[in-house]
C-alpha cells in the first residue's frame, strides 16, 4: 500500500457522489425541464386557454425579450459579478432609438445609434468596477438610476407612440406564426450557450467566478475579460429593448423597469449563483421559461399584479432554498 | 485523585462510507501536554471533535475524571470542562481584545448592562498571567495573526477548562509567531491545565509534547514519552513504514548559462536591492522568517506585485515583469504558497486546473480543444503521480497532498524554464512531501531552473545547490550548500550574524 492510497480520507466527496439525486443538482438542464414539462401538464389542467396556438404565441414573445437579456446577465453572475443597469438600458436605448425614428431618423442607423449608446453604457459600468474597484451591485445601482433618470430628461416623460411600419416590422413580422423577436433570441442564445461552453474567452468566466486570486496567478486576463462582458450585456439589454420597442410600434417610460430583477431570478433559478462559477444559458433560459410561465399562467387565471409579486418573490426563495438543502457542502 | 485526566476507549466514529476513527482507546494524563499526531486523514480532527462535543461517536466510551461522559453537544463538553480551539479562527475582528476573550460571556451589573470597566479588568488579569504584549482594549483585526490566535485561545482559558484542545494551531503562523506561542503552551502547562496538542508538524510535537500519540487511518499506533521519540520513529509510526523524510540530494553542478539575472530589484517599503542569478539546472533555497520578503520577489518577477526600480533578465533577454500572462509566455512559473486561496480552482476538474495557466496553448479558433487538454492532464496526472478517478474529478476532493501535485502539475504543464515553488510542501503528508522533492530535484536536474521559497530549513537545506537568506526586504547572502547549516541560516535570517554576500 503507498501512502497515497491511504491519504485521502475526505469523509464527504465520496459517499456523495453514490446519492442519486445529486445527478439532479448537476444535471440542473434536466431537473428544469422536468419542472417545465409538469408545469404543463398542471396548467393545462388548470386553463384551457394555456395550451392554445396564440397564448404560446405571447409565451414566446415574453421569453424572447428577457431571453436576450438573461444571456448577458448569466454570463456577468458566472463570473460573480451583476449588472442591475440592464432594465434601464433596456429602457433608455429603446427610447433614445423611438426618438430618433419619430424624428425622421432612418431606421437602421437609428438602431445601430442605440446598439452603440448600449456599448456606451457597458463601457462605464466596466470602467466603475474594473478601474475603480467598486462593488458591482452598488455601481449598477448607480448607473440603473442615472440612465432611468436620463431616460425620462430626454423623453420628457412620454411615451413615443406610432413609429414607423418600416421599424415595428422588425418586431411584428412572423415565420410559421411566431414573430420575429423569438428567431432572435434563440439564435442569440444558441451562439452564446455553445459558446460558453466551447470558447475559451468565455469559459474564463468560469475560472474567474471560482476563485479571482487563482485566476489571475494564472494569467487569465480578469480586468478585460469581465469589461468586455459588461459591453456585451449592455449591448443585448439594448437590442433587447429595441426589439420590444418595434414589437409593440411604440416606446413606453417605464419600459424595462424592474427587468433586472427578473433576468437575475430567472439565472438564480436556472442555476447560476450569485456568488458565481457555474451556470449555462440554457439553463437561464429555461428560468425565462418557467417565470414567464408562472406570470402568463397567473394573468390568465386573473390573479392581479401585487398577487404575482409576491408569487414570484416567494419561488425565488423557494428555489434558493431548495439548493441550499440538496446540494451537499462540497458540491455548493 | 488518579493521575488519567481522561481516558478513551474503543471510540469509533463512522462517516457514510468511511470509518473516521476506528476502535481508538488512549489515556491523557493530569497535567501533560499530549500531542497528537499523524498525517492528513489519519483521525486527529475527527477524535478531537469528538471529544469537543462537536461529533457524537457511533461507539466506545469517553471516561473524563474518572466517569463515563456523553458529550451531546459543544456546550455539554464546555461545562463538563473540555475547550477546544480550532484551526481556524474565530474571532470578531471588529471587537476589542476583552470582548473577544468573554463574547457572550460579558460581566453584568445589576441592570443588566454590560460593565465595560468589569470586563476590561477580567481580561487584564487573564492576560498578565501569560504577559501578552497587547492592551485588551485594542480591536482584533489590528493583531497580528499569532495574537489572534493568543486571543482565541484565551477565549478558551477563560472558560476554565481542565482539558484544553488545541487543532494545528501553528498552521498560519510564521516561525516566530510559533515560538510565542509554544511560550503561551508552557505558561498554560505551568498553570495546571491539561494541553491536548494536535498537529502534523514533527518539531512542534516533539519540542511541545510530553507524550506523544500517533493515529494512523483512524487507527492508534501507539503512545510514546517524549524522551523516547525521534523523527524518524515518529515517521514510521505515521506512515507504516520507515521513510527517509529528507534525502540529502547532495549537490549537484548547474549549468554554466544564467537563467534569470536580478539586479537591484527594489518595491518601495517591501523589499530593496535585491540581487541573485539562477543558473540552468540549479535548485536556489530562499530562506528566510515569513515577512522576509521572499514571497514578495517572487511575486514581483511573476507580475503579481509592483517593482519600483531594478533590472530582470530572463532566458538573456531584457524582462520588465508585466502580469502573469507575459510572464508565462516568457517561461516563468509561480507556484504559490496557499494552494485553497491562490492556487487551484477547487470546485473544477482537474483539466481545468492543469489548463488554466495556458488557456491559449489549448485553444484552435478560439474554441477550448477539450481531447487535447484532456490528454494532457492524464498525462500529468500520471508524471506527478497524483491518485485521482480521472481529469473529470473535482479538484476540491483531492487529499491535501494530492492537491498540491496538481498544483504543480498545472504550473509544469505550462512547460516552464524558470519554476518558482513557494512552500511546495507546507502541511501535506510525509509521503507525497518526499514525492516533490523528488520530482523538484529530478526537474532540475533536467535543466529546469528553481526557485525554492521554504520555510522549513531541513527542506531547504536537503534540496538546494545554494542559499539565498532573506531578512526585513534585503537579500542578506547567499550561502553554497557546503558552507550552509541549520544554525548559520536562522542566526542570518533573524539578524543575529551578518551575512557576506560570498557567491
């Protein structure tokens, strides 16, 4: 016997590995779908008007919006960093693009106007946590109400309405019944999901979320990686607001609004921590999913706002909990 | 009054598919200090929870001042006069010292109020017994870490035990932090209370313990007198089997060609003027007390700290250290001292370890090449010698010294030139210590220039070509192995002799 065979003694790790269930907590995908299957299956039951051609119709359509801004949102929490900005970006880029249009702006310049002033708003919210060292949180708190605040100085508080056919076509046409905006988000988030688990940029999310000290004594190159994460979250928060501008024909104040809250627990819920060092887009997608879901199912049953808040609220601690429960120490 | 404080037997704690401690029975006597002691594993944490209340055992009996005891909970060993201090820290680093030592125990007046001139008074006279040199109105996180742990274990004074625990309460303490402390064991020895002392560290059993106990795979090997130990006995109870724990590799001639040339190499407040060359082929020992500044060079060159002035050449060519990244390109390796904190990626696989220092090596159009990084980590998974299921194993349930392996293997597998190893064997067991040192020499020797930052002077004196001493940021001298001996080194790096620089 060499001393190595009788050197590890972790009490834990092994025994673990032979519980069933935590197959479950590393297959997070499959626990999810199972979840979406008898969610289903419990409101159809529920509701006939749930299973129906136009209902999964405005099913997609509310995935595809906060399916696009999940994806940056999911790839910042990997890391262990946020963005609470995205909700207002969302917003602000969508209004500054309907201004632009309304004032005769042509259309396609006008978006890559707004993709760019997306670009813009990553590149500061970088700058605050990269350069300055700032808790993300706190400096997205900051930059959420500066842009929500420029948002409404440059709209003068109102809505942008009746925007150009030439723009909303962008949102409103359809292939084989479903518009536009959800082709959108599945090829985005198709792209990035390979590409987090393929590309080596991104996979340096991965290490950095586990642990920052290792992963810069190894030479992964923290502070760009993350800054250029943050321009690309931005930049789907803008083409995602966009998007819902042209859907809708109209850019509303309040657009975005409290999205941030929603993608972050949509993420929590398809298995990314906020502490960080794992999660997919897929599986942040099927949160998307399972959210939108539960809203579409509780305002077809007539449950009123405040009732859904609260709904929503309790699942995302529900699922935080859960986790904490059946994912063992070592595995958390 | 019988002389056994306390007296085990048959304890047996099983864990789901692994048996911790195994029929273990051993007696402490009335006023020793009896160390415990044996490699990662062996049972030491497990028994000594067991007997803090912190584990409940699956059989056996606990016979403490001659009764049988069932510790349920912490609270039933504290009152039944068991303190325990564990390995890691506890302490509230924004409470002052006296706060700290009665936290939750605070001295009342009448109404209720916690007296802050009661407890202040409390503390003073608790720490006059062991003349601590700090005030007790001093907040905690303004201590050094040897005082936090005087701190801590003062918490656990104060509850007046007859039994005091003490878990590897050496393990983030420097050389001189340590002497202070054992200084405190003996003051506690003196004043009646019962010293368990757990570690795996050979010199601190041996200086500090009485008698000394060896666990090995939960099992106890048996219980020696002091007078009666040595480290090689000691070894051989650990292990199973005799192991020579530090060969002496002898010297071995370097290559005539200069690696990496320092110069002047200066931080401003943390170490200055810096000069050494590191030959081809050569193994540099950097000794020195921790603070010295080794780390610090050594993090310098890799790009992980500023340098105000100074010249690097590297491999001939002119080097201005930049981040890790360049210097990796460059041929450097930094194995770093914390592997937990600074080195691995825990909860990955091992294939992500092993790539993480070369990402770029393993990528063909930006995408991972995850066959060829799983190649290489079988590979080196094999060279270094590490036990492990397979890459896709978590880093995480490595053993300590399987960790450390990896952690090698992750910095060799960037295939450096110059290797730079910061405590590569600090707190791993006795065979896979021997292993690295074996695969250092056997690098070396294959013309891999090494930088071997150690705290442990055997580990440098065994395993270096030459010596570079250390004290307060200045590179004191720099010894051939021939000239170097245990005595002359410490009496360099504590100031006490004055080294030439001689070459």
């Amino acid at each position: 016997m060499t001393h190595s065979e009788m050197a590890p003694r972790s009490v834990t790790s092994e025994s673990a590995l032979h519980r069933p269930y935590l197959l479950l907590v590393e297959r997070r995908d499959i626990t999810l779908l199972f979840t979406i299957a008898i969610m289903v299956l419990v409101f159809s039951r529920i509701t006939p008007h749930f299973w129906t051609a136009m209902n999964l119709g405005t099913l997609g359509l509310a995935v595809a919006f906060n399916g696009i801004v999940v994806i940056g949102i999911t790839l910042l929490m990997i890391a262990g960093y946020n963005d609470l900005a995205v909700g207002s970006t969302y917003g602000f880029c969508a209004i500054a693009v309907g201004l632009l249009i309304s004032k005769g702006f042509p259309v396609v310049p006008g978006i890559l106007i707004g993709l760019l002033l997306g670009a813009g708003i990553g590149c500061i919210n970088a700058f605050l946590v990269i350069r300055y060292n700032l808790p993300p949180l706190l400096a997205t708190l900051g930059t959420q109400s500066v842009i929500r605040g420029a948002l409404w100085l440059i709209s003068g508080g109102h809505s942008i309405v009746g925007l150009p056919d030439s723009f909303s076509r962008l949102g409103q046409n359809k292939l084989l019944n479903l518009q536009w905006p959800i082709y959108i988000m599945l090829v985005f988030v198709i792209v990035f999901d390979f590409l987090l688990r393929r590309s080596t940029f991104l996979r340096q999310l991965y290490y950095i979320g586990v642990n920052k000290a290792s992963a810069r004594t190894s030479g992964i190159p923290v502070a760009r990686v993350i800054s250029v994460v943050y321009v690309i979250t931005a930049i789907l928060a803008a083409m995602a607001g966009i998007l819902d501008g042209a859907r809708v024909g109209a850019v509303y104040v309040m657009s975005g609004t409290g999205l941030e809250f929603q993608v972050i627990t949509a993420a929590v819920i398809g298995g990314t921590p906020l502490t960080g060092g794992k999660g997919t887009i897929l599986g942040s997608l099927l949160g998307v999913i399972i959210m939108a879901m539960l809203t579409n199912m509780l305002n077809l049953v007539g449950v009123n706002m405040y009732w859904q808040n609260v709904m929503v609220g309790a699942i995302l601690v529900a699922v935080v909990a859960l986790d904490r429960i059946v994912t063992p120490k070592e595995v958390r | 009054m019988s002389d056994v404080l306390l007296q085990l037997e048959n304890l047996t704690k099983r864990f789901p598919g692994v048996t911790a401690l195994d029929h273990v029975s051993m007696d402490v006597r009335r006023g020793e200090v009896h160390a415990v002691i044996g490699e990662n594993g062996a049972g030491k944490s497990t028994l000594m929870r067991v007997l803090a209340g912190a584990e409940i055992p699956n059989e056996g009996r606990i016979i403490f001042e001659g009764r049988e005891v069932r510790f349920r909970s912490p609270l039933d060993a504290q009152r039944a006069g068991v303190a325990i201090v564990y390995q890691e820290l506890s302490v509230f680093p924004n409470l002052s010292v006296a706060e700290n030592i009665f936290a939750n125990r605070q001295p009342t007046l009448t109404d209720g109020l916690i007296s802050r001139r009661l407890l202040h008074e409390k503390a003073c006279k608790l720490m006059d017994i062991f003349a601590l040199e700090f005030e007790a109105d001093v907040l905690v996180r303004d201590l050094s870490m040897a005082d936090r742990q005087m701190v801590e274990i003062l918490r656990a004074v104060s509850l007046n035990p007859k039994l005091l625990i003490l878990d590897e309460p050496t393990s983030s303490l420097t050389l001189s932090e340590a002497e202070h402390l054992f200084e405190l064991i003996h003051r506690l020895r003196e004043t009646g209370i019962t010293v368990m002392y757990v570690s795996h560290q050979l010199d601190e059993v041996l200086r500090l313990g009485d008698r000394i106990t060896v666990l090995r795979d939960g099992t106890y090997v048996g219980t020696v007198e002091r007078a009666e130990a040595n480290e090689e006995k000691l070894v051989q109870m650990m292990v199973g089997r005799a192991v020579d724990l530090y060969k002496d590799y002898g010297f071995h001639a370097h290559k005539p060609e200069v690696t990496l040339r320092v110069k002047g190499l200066t931080r401003e407040g943390v170490f200055s003027n810096v000069s050494f060359e590191l030959y081809k082929g050569e193994i540099l020992g950097f000794a020195g007390l921790v603070g010295s500044g080794r780390t610090d060079v050594a993090q310098a060159l890799f790009g992980l700290q500023p340098i105000t002035s100074g010249e690097i050449e590297l491999l001939g060519k002119p080097y201005i250290p930049r981040d890790p990244r360049d210097a990796i390109a460059r041929g450097l390796a930094y194995v770093p001292e914390d592997r937990k904190t600074v080195g691995l990626f825990l909860e990955m696989t091992l294939t992500d370890n092993i790539i993480a220092p070369q990402l770029q090596r393993f990528t063909r159009m930006g995408l991972l090449d995850d066959r060829t990084a799983r190649k290489t980590t079988e590979q080196y998974i094999e060279q270094v010698g590490i036990v492990a299921r397979g890459p896709k194993q978590r880093a995480m349930t490595l053993s300590g010294g399987n960790q450390q392996k990896l952690l090698l293997a992750m910095w060799l597998a960037s295939k450096p030139q110059v290797l730079i190893v910061d405590e590569p064997t600090r707190g791993i067991d006795v065979g896979a210590k021997v292993e690295i040192h074996d695969m250092l020499r056997h690098l070396a020797d294959e013309g891999m220039s090494i930088m071997l930052i150690s705290s442990e002077l055997p580990e440098i004196l065994t395993m270096s070509d030459r010596i570079a001493v250390m004290r307060e940021g200045k590179l004191e001298a720099i010894i051939p192995r021939q000239e170097a001996s245990q005595e002359l080194i410490l009496a360099i790096a504590s100031g006490v002799a004055v080294g030439e620089h001689n070459r």
